[in-house]
C-alpha cells in the first residue's frame, strides 16, 4: 500500500501494474495513469525499473526475471525465504552490473488508524 505515498513524489512516476486478475490491475493502475498488464514480458518492455510487493516465497522469481531484462529492482524484506536465494539474486545484479534497494513496508507505509479492517 505504498502507491499512495510514492505516487505524492515528484521524483515517482508508475509507469505500469502487474497483477493476475485484469480487472484489479486496471482499476489500481487507472488513478496513477499507469498501464496495467496481465503478462510479465510485456510489463518489463514497459518500465525502465521494477519495484516488487509480493510475498518473500515468489519475489526472488520475479526479481530474477526482472534482473534478467536489466531492470534495476526495488524489493521488500524479506527479499526471500532464505539466504541462498537472496544470494542468489545479489549474485545476479551484481553480474548485470544493476543496483537494487530494499524498503521496509512497515517504515514506508501510512498507518491505519487502530481498528481499521484494511
């Protein structure tokens, strides 16, 4: 749920959304005039740098994949379930001569005020 809070900067432009389901991508995109796609080729052609939100289990995935398109990639602790695959992908930047960073969700993100359902 950052969108918000990167989308007030003016040093932020979200250029594309991935996501499965169209319908939920689209109305995401549609308030930051982004493109919204279903597919990851086609999100990688689009964007010039990768920011990941998804769970530790399938971000090395896509960060990998990502690295392999040369996209530099904003990533979320945990980057991964274990250190082996956090090498992994350090291992992969390193090699594609790209920078990533990592931002803690809980330090970037707006509270919700106590008792909040969301």
């Amino acid at each position: 749920m950052a969108m918000p809070a990167a989308a007030a900067s003016s040093e932020v432009r979200f250029a594309a959304l991935l996501g499965r389901n169209g319908k939920v991508v689209d109305a995401l995109a549609t308030p930051y005039g982004a493109q919204a796609f279903t597919g990851c080729d086609s999100f990688l052609d689009a964007v010039d740098i990768v920011g990941i939100a998804v769970p530790p289990a399938v971000q090395p995935s896509f960060a990998r994949a990502a690295i392999a398109r040369g996209k530099p990639v904003l990533l979320e602790k945990p980057v991964a379930l274990n250190v082996g695959e956090a090498e992994r992908m350090a291992e992969d930047l390193e090699r594609a001569g790209l920078r990533s960073a990592v931002f803690f969700p809980t330090s970037t993100c707006q509270r919700l005020p106590t008792g909040s359902n969301r």
